[in-house]
C-alpha cells in the first residue's frame, strides 16, 4: 500500500496492490473510464516490477470497466492477456478471466465461444478450495456470466452461496449482483407475459434492495445506498406504487454519478419516465426513455432494451390510444429476447455436455495414464474412446484422421522420426480443440476427434487441423519431409446413427479422392470466430 509516499509491500497480494484498489474503486464508484485510463497507467509499473498479481488484477478491473463501457472486444482482449499471464494451475484467474470472455462473448453474440469459455471457467472454479477469497471472487464472475446467458437460476444459485462471507464490503458486492439479477430477471418475464412469475421476482429485488442499502450504510457507502435505493423505487413502480417510487428514486438522484454504464441510470430513467407519461409530458417521457434504449443497448443489455421499448410503447398508448404503431412497439420490445429466452435450454444442455466431456478427460489423470492415456502422444485411448461415446447423453460428431504415406515416413526417414511426427501431429490437434473436445489416438497413425453434436463445428475443426498440419514446419524435423493427412467427419445421421462408422465411411472417400482432404458434410462457410479455440491457454499441451 501507499503510506506517507512510501511503497510498503503487502504480503498477501502484491507489493503494488494499492494501485489496483484505486483502479477498482473507480469501477465500483461507477467510473469506468476512470478505472480503464487508472489501469493504463498502472500496468506498465506492475509489469516493470514483476508483481503478476497487481498486473492480473489490473487487466482484469480494465476488462470489467470496458464491456461495462460497451467494449466487448477490447475487454476479450484484456481478458486474454490475463491468460496469457497465468499457467494450467493458476485457477482462480483462468476461472476470472474465461468468465469475462464468456460474458462479453454473449454481448458480441458469439454464442458458441461463451460457453466453451464458460464451461471452462466453471471446471476451474471446482479446483479452487472453497471459502478462500480467490473462490468467492471467482465464484461472483462464473455467476455475472451465467446471468448473461440467462441462465438467472443458476446464477442466483452461485451468487446466493457467498452471502456467507464475513467481510461487509464483499457481502455488499454479492448483493449488489443479486439486486440486479432478480431486477434483469423480472424485466425478462415481464416481457414474455409471465406476469405472476415476474411479480415474484419484483418483490425479490424489493428485498435486496432493502438489503443493499443497509449492507451501504454498514460499509459507509453511500453511492451504494442511493443505488439500492434506485432499485427499490423501480421495484415499487412495477408493483404497482408509482407515487412512493417516484420519491424514491428522487431522493436518491443526487447522491449517486448518473453513469450511462450503471444500470441504475437506466432504472432512475424508466422510473421518471413514467412519472412524466402520467403527468402528460410525453415528450420528456420519450427523451428518456430514448436515452435509456440507447445505453442499454451500447452495453449489451437486451432485457432492458426491450423494457425501454415496451415504455415507449406505454407512452403511445398514453397519449393517442391503442394503434398499430404500439403493436409495432411492443414487437421489437419482445422479439429479441423471446428469441434468447427460447434458447435458454439449449444453452444449459450445451453447458452440461462440455462439462461431462470435461470430466470424462480428467479421468486420464485419475484412472492413470496406463488405462486411458496413449503414451507415445500423450492423448487418449481406445479406452477414452469408448468411455466418452458410452457415457454421453447426446450424440457426439467424430472427426476421424489419418496420415497420408506414414509408412513412407518410417521408412525412408526412420520409425524414431515417425514416432515424432506422431508427437507433433497430437500438438497440433491440441492447439486446434477446445478444451472440452476429446482427442484420443485411435490406431498406429489414426487419430479421433470427438466434440459436441454440431455439423458446422465438427467440419470446421476437421478444415483447422487440415490446414495446419499441412503448414507445419516439417522440414525442420527432417529436410524434405512432408506430412498430410485425409479426414473424414461423422455424425449420427438417418443412415447410421454410429458417427465412427459415418466418419470411417468419409475418410475413405478422403483417400480414394486422392488423400490430403476433408470428407463428410458440406464445406463449413468461412471461419466463424465462435468456432476457434477461446485463448491460446485453453490448449492442453
């Protein structure tokens, strides 16, 4: 910390930890452009020091201040860094930073590489020993990036078991979140029609609110008191107490910086917008309520534009009466995120299958590499093979490859050189999976691929391989070697719903086309970014 001018190391965190304290605080004060320049400026100090720690937790409040910001691709990258800056066993960061791709993912749209990072992040929470603070923070970014792919059950289930912690300032932390869950929670069954179900959580976010001003006034926050009292008048405004909302959200105002980040801002919004539609000023109703649409959906809050949408649609109502331009309204209000909410399932099963292929690769380490572990490559077995195909709940897509002329190899350059080609070979496919992708060498030069039940993801990790195996520097093994390979792509289909036999079947005509190519399925389209690797780090080498 900093004392009297002078740099005093502190032993459980960094030696520069009081700089990354000034750079959250700004954060938590809801200056996130303050927090990004402060982080900025005190990275390179962090960096020149050598205190890794202060550095992570600097690039990581940067990447939280930027999607708050709405810069969801700066904050990937900042977030990337971090894993960058972290081995296999640093848990807690892996697990913080994947959470922040995952999130800021969502907001891009990138669906697919959301949830490999997500389930990533949640593999390396579990290794984290439960009730330390790198746990309960880990824990709290796992949680806000299930909220952002309305996964609200789940989320509420994480957030809900830190409420044990000792220390106020966390305490107040955890139910700031909880507040704005049940707050984005309700907004979203409101929309759908779910009436009775989104009064159940209006009320929930009455009581947190309660909670999170008196957990302010404890730790002697009163911007955060003037936030809880925000949501509060929000909450009493769609239970039905426009009035008593009203002076909430008025004696509040001033004791908080109006952020167009904070969501609170929004809610002050659509609290006095409504006030303003009741009195008759619509047009002061429409300027807010334009603002609050514009901010929601610079920083990615669907649920929340649709709220805004819905208000104006109220304010139409209000002033000319039921027209076909409400209709028009309340369309766009509840399209996007019937369409987010009608995926949810999907979402959550897409979840539980990598987290169950997750698993079943952790059995190498556990069963031992003698029962599940080629020991030439380092990859799976026949035995892995075969546990993963028995035990999976969904049909899985095979990507099955094979060298080109491997005997040639051995031959003419030896069996020591071939052995290495096969050890590069199994790099490669390690660089070019996700984590939770099952990669097992099946035979002498064949190897298998086995991801999630996804016809464009299966080819498109066949193409990937492909392609960087043919570019891989094999000359500098042995000059003039050469390494190709042919792949066949499998899936449970209405002619076999064996994806081994629908893979063997591709990477046959592979071959009888004349080798170095992929077969089976139509060609992907060009490279989606969800389907690449989430980070580098991912990579199990």
């Amino acid at each position: 910390m900093i004392t009297a001018g002078t740099l005093v190391p502190v032993r459980e965190f960094g030696p520069f930890d009081e700089l990354s304290d000034q750079a959250h605080q700004h954060y938590i004060d809801g200056f996130a452009e303050r927090a990004v320049a402060a982080c900025r400026t005190y990275q390179p100090l962090a960096r020149a020091a050598g205190d890794l720690s202060t550095l992570r937790f600097l690039l990581y409040t940067e990447s939280i201040s930027l999607m708050e910001l709405g810069r969801h691709g700066d904050a990937v990258d900042a977030a990337r860094t971090i894993l960058s800056l972290s081995g296999p066993d640093d848990h807690v960061w892996r697990a913080k930073a994947l959470a922040m791709v995952a999130e800021a993912s969502t907001r891009e749209g990138q669906q697919s590489r959301a949830l490999g990072a997500l389930a990533e992040a949640d593999w390396a929470v579990s290794a984290v020993p439960s009730g330390s603070y790198g746990h309960i923070s880990a824990s709290m970014a796992v949680a806000l990036a299930l909220r952002s792919v309305t996964l609200f059950e789940h989320a509420d289930e994480r957030l809900c078991e830190l409420l044990h912690v000792q220390d106020d300032w966390i305490r107040l932390l955890v139910v700031h979140e909880l507040t704005e869950l049940a707050a984005t929670w309700a907004v979203s069954l409101a929309l759908l029609g779910r009436v009775e179900d989104a009064r159940v959580e209006f009320l929930t976010t009455l009581e947190r609110s309660l909670h999170m001003q008196r957990l302010g006034w404890t730790t002697d926050s009163p911007a955060m008191v003037a936030r809880g009292e925000i949501y509060e008048a929000f909450a009493l405004l769609n239970l039905g107490e426009p009035e008593l909302a009203l002076g909430r959200a008025l004696a509040a105002k001033d004791r908080f910086q109006h952020r167009r980040e904070l969501l609170e801002t929004q809610l002050y919004r659509l609290v006095t917008a409504q006030a303003a539609t009741a009195a008759g000023d619509f047009e002061r109703a429409r300027e807010l309520l334009r603002a609050a649409v514009a901010d929601a959906t610079a920083n990615g809050r669907e649920a929340w534009v649709g709220m805004g949408l819905e208000a104006l649609a109220e304010v139409d109502v209000a002033e000319h009466g039921e027209t076909p331009a409400t209709a028009i309204w309340r369309d766009l209000a509840r399209s996007a995120l019937a369409r987010l909410w009608s995926e949810r399932e999907g979402r959550f099963t897409a979840l539980q299958d990598r987290d169950h292929i997750r698993r079943l690769t952790a059995e190498t380490d556990r069963m031992g590499r003698v029962v599940l572990q080629d020991p030439l490559t380092g990859l799976g077995n026949r035995r892995l093979l075969v546990a993963t195909l028995e035990a999976s709940p969904r049909p899985m897509s095979v990507v099955f490859i094979d060298v080109d002329n491997f005997k040639a190899v051995n031959d003419q350059y030896s069996h020591a050189v071939g052995d290495e080609v096969l050890r590069r070979i199994a790099q490669v496919l390690r660089a070019q999976c996700r984590a939770e992708d099952v990669i097992v060498r099946y035979g002498g030069d064949e190897f298998i691929i086995l991801t999630a039940h996804d016809d464009r993801r299966a080819r498109s990790v066949a193409e990937r391989v492909h392609r960087a195996i043919r570019n891989h520097p094999w000359d500098e093994l042995e000059r003039g070697l050469t390494v190709t390979v042919s792949i066949g792509v499998g899936v449970p289909d209405a002619s076999t719903d064996n994806p081994l036999v629908a893979a063997d079947i591709a990477l046959i005509t592979a071959k009888r086309a004349g080798r170095d190519q992929v077969a089976g399925l139509e060609a992907a389209p060009d490279a989606d970014p969800a389907d690449e690797p989430a980070v580098a780090p991912l990579r199990r080498d």
